[in-house]
C-alpha cells in the first residue's frame, strides 16, 4: 500500500524528512508546506538539497495542503517557541481527517501532569476526525522511550534507570534554541527559559513519566536540577560567538523519584566546546545517546551518532526526521486519538534497504 504525504516545513529536520519520504517506496509525497513565503512555489527536491526535482511545489496555502487530503502529514515545524500556535496547527490539521506524525510539541510523546489538559485539544480533535497523531523524535523520542524500554527486558532487577543525551552542539545552525532558550553565550545569573522552574519538567516530563509507565512503575515526584560551566576563552560556533566567561556547558536531570531515590532519570550533557564540563559524562565515539540499567546485571548501551557529513548533529537530525517518516504506515493504520510509542508495533526502516 503507498500512503499519500505531505511534509509540513522544511528547517533544520524537515529537509531531512522530505529526502526521507522520497526514499521510501510506500510513501508518495504529495504536498509540501513551508511557512517562509521565500520559499513557496520551490520545487520540493530543491528545499531539501537533493540536487534533482521531485515535482511538487511548496506553498504556504494551509487550504491548499488540507484540500490534498492526504494520509498523513509530517508535521517538523519548530515548536518550541511557538507551543500554542503549533497545536492550533496539528488540531486544524486532525480535524480534517488527516493523520499527523511530528516532532513537537515535545510534551506531546507522552503527556503528564499540567500537559495533559494542554494535550486534550490535539486528542480531542484526532478523535473528531477520526485519525492518529503521534509526537516523537530521537530525544524526546526513540533514545529515550524505545531503546530504554528494549533494553530492560533482559533485566532481573532494576535499581534505575538513567537515558543520557551527550553531544557536542558546536554544529547545531540555530541560535534561537542555543542562545534565547538554553541560554548558551549568557552571564551565568541570566537565567534562559530552559531553566525556569518547571520548563524542563514540561519538555522531558514525558521522558521520565512514559519509561515509568513501561515498566508499571508509579513515581513519586519528579526533580529537575542542573548546573553549567562557563568557557574559559572566547570561540565560534555556528550559531554565532560564545565569549570568555558565558555558559559554554550545561547539565542537566530530571528524576523520577520513588521511596526518596531516583529510579528513572533523563541526563543531558550538552557542549559547545569538548574541553568544557570534563568531570560529567563523555560520549562515545562523536556524541551519543546513552542508556544506563542499573540492577542485575548492569547495562550500558550507547547509541553513536555520525552522518556521511562526519557531523553527529546531522545524524541526530535525520534520527529525529526518520523516527516521524518511518512511523507514517503505523500511524495511519493506528486507532484514532494520541498514540505513543507504547501503542504502536515495533518501526522498522522497511523497504530502505538498497
């Protein structure tokens, strides 16, 4: 069966989805939506750098993309400055009867606490019109839901369960997220939205909360803390500067606690500079995701990131882009309403093989 697709955005990962969706036999890409006018009427192989045409032109006509009706929209619209209007968008979308796969809101993956009353227009409306959203990526996503959850089930006994991001940003291209919301090139008493009590919690709550779920394990209260270092001379990186004496680092955790112990914990470690926070974690190989199970027996499993570029962040975006892409078959075929990672069968990149 081929599913008829529209990608929705073409940034940082949405290009990557649209070289995605062309790769895949079962999917035929029949729309393309971008939001910067500049780039409507372009032909869709163009915007995602593939060096041919693929005969489809964007357009920054919402009507225009809903009346394609197709099966599913692949939804990498940047969301994280923009949380209210980007559910308007996949609510509008779910109520004309078209599935959605996307990458954000991120609470979206699994929601909890305060996000569940956010959460209930998007699942209200997949109800409405009878179709499936599923919300995830490589983190939120498939490093910390599928990969920690396969991983415990040749455990005996669990004592935690720790899912780290450990990268290098020096090549991540958007200095929004960088500098306005984690706060990278900032005096440290200059505290980013990131790390405003709570924002964490609403970003990786659904992390901690969905691996609990997994494992029928009911938490207590979920902690945030962090720290940051600061760099020690001036360097580039290409987003912009980060000068001497600015957050060039910063750690952070969210713990699930149970019984006064953290029993499920989301880690990030993230650089701008390899020589800075040199007592956290390092990663293997470039950068990596990490699942630690603590227990018997203990496990460490690390996921290594490199694209053909020789850039791990390439990789993390065309992880995030394939997540949403290879999901579509799935997502289509799932139960209508807000579907997780614990709902669908195992994704796998069939017909990829060349």
């Amino acid at each position: 069966m081929t599913y008829r697709v529209v990608a929705w955005s073409t940034g940082n990962v949405g290009r990557h989805a649209l070289a995605g969706i062309d790769a895949r036999p079962d999917l035929e890409l029949v729309g393309v939506w971008v939001s910067n006018p500049d780039k409507a009427g372009r032909d869709a192989g163009d915007l995602a750098g593939l060096g041919r045409q693929l005969g489809v032109l964007a357009t920054s006509d919402v009507d225009e993309i809903l009346a394609l009706q197709p099966d599913c929209v692949v939804n990498t619209a940047m969301a994280d400055h923009r949380i209210f209007e980007a559910l308007a968008d996949i609510e509008k979308i779910l109520r004309a009867g078209i599935n959605v796969v996307a990458s954000g809101p991120v609470f979206l993956q699994f929601p909890s606490g305060p996000a569940v009353g956010m959460a209930e227009g998007v699942r209200q409306a997949a109800l409405d019109g009878g179709v499936s959203l599923f919300v995830n990526g490589i983190d939120p996503g498939w490093a910390n839901d599928l990969m920690p959850l396969a991983l415990t089930g040749i455990s005996e006994r669990i004592d935690e369960v720790r899912c780290l991001e450990v990268l290098n940003y020096n090549t991540y291209d958007q200095g929004m997220i960088l500098f306005d919301v984690m706060g990278f090139g900032r005096e440290l008493d200059d505290i980013p939205m990131l790390l405003q009590p709570g924002v964490l919690t609403m970003a990786w709550g659904s992390v901690v909360h969905q691996i609990a779920a997994g494992l029928g394990v009911e938490l207590d209260e979920v902690v945030e803390w962090y720290e940051r270092e600061l760099a020690a001379s001036d360097f580039e990186v290409d987003s912009g500067s980060i000068k001497q004496g600015t957050v060039g680092a910063l750690h952070f955790e969210l713990r699930g606690m149970r019984g006064g112990r953290a029993v499920i914990v989301l880690e990030h470690v993230t650089r701008l500079h390899d020589d800075l926070g040199a007592t956290w974690p390092q990663p293997a190989g470039h950068g990596c995701y990490r699942v630690v199970v603590s227990g018997e027996p203990n496990y460490t499993l690390d996921l290594q990131l490199l694209g053909s570029d020789g850039d791990h962040n390439t990789a993390g975006l065309k992880a995030t882009a394939m997540r949403l892409v290879n999901a579509v078959p799935a997502v289509v075929e799932a139960p209508a309403g807000l579907v997780t990672a614990l709902d669908l069968p195992l994704i796998t990149g069939r017909g990829l093989v060349t």
